[in-house]
C-alpha cells in the first residue's frame, strides 16, 4: 500500500528522508524517484535538487564521507579532498 500518497505532499517529505540519508544506492535511486515528484510543489521545490545531490555522493563513493569519523570508519584520499569543498557535508 503506498502510504505516502494518502498524505498531503509537504508530510511525503518526510517518509522519503530516510531514503535520502541512506547509504544504499537502490535507496537513492527511489528517493531521487519520489522526490521529483514534489518538485512543482512551492514549499518543496528544493527537495528534488538535495535528493540529486545525496544520490551523486552515493554513486561516487558508495557512502557519505561526512559520516566516516563518526563510524569510525577511514576517510579515503578522494574522499579528505571531496570533504575540504564547500557544502560537502550538506
């Protein structure tokens, strides 16, 4: 059932984010999916675009990097530079 449809679109918003935040690249994909489906609602017209973003993240580096000191996890070479530039970390 597509529970997100029997809600009015700025409350869609929040069902997709954990699609958004995720670190699954099918998960972007569908986030990317739904999300462009808002985008000619006014109150939400940039969510479509931060959507595109994350998806881009995932696809280069298959994570977010701005996580890696908080998982402890080790920040590759690409990734530092990718880091220093502005907005990285959305």
């Amino acid at each position: 059932m597509q529970f997100d449809q029997q809600v009015p679109p700025i409350q869609r918003f929040f069902f997709y984010l954990p699609l958004e935040h995720s670190e699954n690249l099918d998960d972007q994909n569908e986030s990317v999916r739904l999300y462009e489906q808002l985008r000619d609602n006014p109150e939400l017209k940039d969510t479509y675009d931060y959507a595109l973003r994350h998806q881009v993240v995932i696809e280069r580096f298959g994570r977010f990097p701005h996580r890696n000191q908080i998982l402890d996890r080790p920040s590759t070479p690409e990734e530092v530079e990718f880091l220093k530039q502005p907005g990285s970390s959305f």
